[in-house]
C-alpha cells in the first residue's frame, strides 16, 4: 500500500467527518463526558487496532482523546489510516 497523493488525501478528508491534517498526520480530537468514557473509547479501539495491524498515536486528556493517524512505513497517509479513522468515528 502506497502513500496516497496531496488531492486523494484531499479527496479522502471529505469521508472522515471531525478529521485533519496536521504535520503530515491524519488527527482528530474526540470529547467524551468523563475519563470513563475516553478510556471506553480508546480500549474499543485499541482492539480495532489490533486487528488492523495499525495503530494510531493516542494521547488522553482526561475526557479528551487525540488520535493521530500516519503509515510510517509508507511515508505517508494511506488508505489504511482513513479506514482506522472511519473505524473511530463509529465507535465514538
């Protein structure tokens, strides 16, 4: 699986709600009611991870939860980290 370009990257954004691209990175940031929920969450998709064998940059904030996604193998945004992003959307 490549890097995709500047205009499929661009294209893609338009299917994954809430999501951008900063430094290179596919981020979104998720607000939750309470810590609980932020580590509901991110347990959830940890398992989602797994099974994609991708796993996403997570920093918790106590009832936020940042996510960034990039395929460093390929030096870029993949088809992969827009499949782990619509995964996240779902879930949350």
């Amino acid at each position: 699986m490549s890097a995709l370009s500047t205009a499929d990257v661009d294209s893609r954004l338009k299917t994954v709600p809430g999501w951008n691209v900063e430094s290179g990175e596919l981020v979104r940031t998720f607000q939750f009611k309470d810590f609980r929920g932020s580590m509901a969450f991110v347990n959830k998709l940890a398992d989602l991870a797994e099974e994609a064998q991708h796993h996403p940059d997570i920093d918790i904030r106590y009832n936020k939860v940042r996510l960034a996604l990039v395929t460093h193998d390929q030096g870029g945004l993949t088809e992969k980290d827009f499949a782990l992003a619509t995964k996240a959307n779902e879930l949350a």
